[in-house]
C-alpha cells in the first residue's frame, strides 16, 4: 500500500478515533506503534528508554488527536511527536549529573535490546544488507536521528516530505543531511568489510592494536584513513550496492513481545474491552 492510499485509510480510523470510538483508538495504537517503535529504536540506539519513548509518543498522541486539523496528515503528525520525544530524552540524558567526569552513560545502548541485533535478528539479514545494518553503529550521533526516519524512507514507509518534516528542516537542507549520513554510512560499511576480514589486513590489525570494538567516530575516521591509503583494503568497496536499494520493501523491525508498550497498550485494551462487555450485560439486564 503506498502512502497515499495508507493516509487516506488511516483519515478514517482517526476520524474514528477522533469521535471518541474507543475501538478505532486501539486500532490506531495497533498499526501505528510499530512505526513509532522503529523510529526510537534507531534513534536512541536501541536505549532502554525506547520502551517508555514510544509509549509516551502514542499516549500524547491519542490526548492531543482533537487538536489534528488533517486526519491524513495523521502519519507525519505522529513521526513529528516521536522526535520530540526522542529529543527530549536526548537532552534530559545530557542534563544527568556526571560521574567522573563522565557523562556518555546514558548513552551506552541496553545490551539485551541493540537496535541492531535486533533488525539482524528478526528481519534475517545477510549480505550486504547486514552489513548496512551493522554499520549504522558507526554513525555520529548527530546522524541517529536522521537514520531512524531515511531507513523508513528507503524501505517505503514514509515520505521525503514527511521525513523534513519530522526534522523541522526545508526539501533543500533535508537533502544536504541524507547525502551527508549516506557517505558516511557508506564509510562505515567498509569499515565493517575491513573489521570482518579474514585475514585481517597485517596493517590494519596494527592501526587498531588499542581498539576495544566499540564503534565511534574516532576509529571510523582512523580506521576509513587507513583503507584509503592500504592496497590491500582499498578495493573494499567497489561492490557496494546502493544502501536504498538494499533497503527498499525492507519491513519494519517486529516489536519483541515482552516490549513494556506493547504490554501497556495490550492491556489498556483488554481493559477496555472488559469495561464494554460489562456494560453492554448490565444495559441487557435492565
């Protein structure tokens, strides 16, 4: 379904939804939480906060839908909600007192729960579509955001003018940054070429002697200079197919099933199904 025909079908079930129709607000949760959940995950790396950021996105989405003038505009709307979410837990990691003068912990991805692992996991990645995956670890952080919204771009589910919109930015600066992230993803998925060879370059195993395998912009940097400037690297990369293309009709990473938002929605529901059963047998009994 494209886009188009998928905002215009949505328009009714927020219409729906925007009447008070209980079962359309929980329809609406269903098809759109896992939008909301993929735009998270990637942005936030896959942080135990991703849980509680797609929760709150739907929650402020559901109590602001009186305020939506156009219910088609419904899938840009919630994409715009979910960023600010995501910059709000940005900046309130940012504001967390520091320990040692260290202040990347909130930072540091929950291990049971990398983005990642988890788009190679239950999308059965392979090739070089894996190694597209595994490289966007070696993105800055500055890219995250703008990743989460062009990987859903190339796998079709939004739209260029949706994702500028999420970003708050013109068509023209939009296309500055994807071509931006794009080279340097494009970088990092050599530099996951170069780390998973084997043998590994002589060279290179020297250069990354002190590297402790957390991607960071200073080895990718360092370790991109070495392929450069190596005879035995440099070819790496010609083979590389369009990261768009390896993307395309790509399907959204499935929600794992002890995700605390699935089961606070899960149950909101069941809740509220038990409420209408009870009231449709006390209206029968009257």
């Amino acid at each position: 379904m494209n886009a188009d025909v998928q905002n215009r079908t949505g328009a009714t079930l927020v219409l729906a939804a925007q009447a008070g129709d209980r079962q359309a607000q929980e329809a609406l949760v269903a098809a759109w939480l896992p939008l909301v959940y993929n735009v998270a995950g990637r942005a936030l790396r896959g942080h135990a906060d991703v849980d509680d950021v797609a929760q709150e996105t739907m929650i402020r989405a559901l109590d602001g839908l009186d305020g939506l003038r156009d219910p088609e505009s419904f899938r840009s709307w919630l994409v715009a909600i979910t960023m600010n979410q995501v910059r709000r837990r940005h900046a309130a990691g940012q504001q967390q007192p520091t320990v040692g003068g260290l202040d990347e912990s909130w930072e540091v991805p929950d291990p049971r729960a990398d983005f990642t692992d988890l788009t190679i996991l239950r999308l059965g990645l392979s090739g070089q579509r894996r190694e597209v995956a595994e490289a966007t670890r070696w993105l800055d952080p500055d890219d995250r955001e703008l990743l989460a919204l062009w990987w859903l771009e190339a796998g079709g589910e939004l739209t260029r003018a949706e994702l500028a919109e999420a970003l708050d930015l013109t068509a023209q600066h939009t296309a500055v940054r994807v071509q931006r992230m794009k080279k340097q993803l494009e970088a990092g998925r050599v530099v996951v070429r170069a780390l998973g060879a084997y043998p590994r370059c002589p060279e290179l195993a020297e250069v990354t002697a002190g590297f402790d395998g957390t991607p960071n912009s200073v080895w990718r940097k360092r370790i991109a200079r070495h392929i450069r400037g190596c005879v035995n690297c440099d070819g790496l990369g010609r083979d590389l197919f369009p990261a768009e293309g390896l993307l395309a009709g790509l399907a959204m990473v499935p929600i794992p099933s002890a995700s605390p938002a699935l089961l606070h929605f899960q149950h909101t529901a069941a809740a509220t199904a038990a409420t209408h059963s009870a009231a449709a047998g006390s209206g029968a009994g009257v």
